[in-house]
C-alpha cells in the first residue's frame, strides 16, 4: 500500500505511529516528517468530541474536527 495521507487520530495513534515528539495540540493538521506518506500528520480522536462538558462545547470541538478534517483533505496529495 502507499497512501496518499495518514492522519493519526488522537494521541495514542499519533505516540504509536510517530513517537513521543508529536503533541496533538501542538502538531494538529501540520504536516509531519515522515517515510509512512507524502501527507502525514494528526488530529483529535472523535471520542475526545462526546468528552466535552456541554452542548456548546462539544459542538465547538466538533466544528474544530470537521474543520481539521477539510483541511487535511485539501492538502493531501
């Protein structure tokens, strides 16, 4: 296989797959050194969404996401 992206979703995926010096909330949809894809990089995991304290919040986190999501797919190769 040689995907065009990958996006490790949350930061378990991101620790397995790149190590511990990538950081979710620092790293979030940048581009990342890596020999896995032209595209790789990280992201929320969709759980962290339904952990929010409220309404509000969970429909910001999920904005966010969605926001994260389009961008990705707009820099993939």
């Amino acid at each position: 296989m040689k995907p065009r992206a990958i996006v490790a979703l949350g930061a378990t995926a991101a620790a397995a797959m790149l190590g511990p010096r990538v950081r979710v909330t620092r790293d979030r949809t940048k581009a990342i050194d890596s020999t896995l894809a032209p595209l790789v990089t990280v992201t929320v995991h969709p759980s962290s969404i339904l952990r929010a304290p409220d309404s509000e919040s969970r429909a910001a986190a999920r904005a966010q996401f969605v926001a994260d999501l389009r961008a990705i797919a707009k820099a993939a190769p």
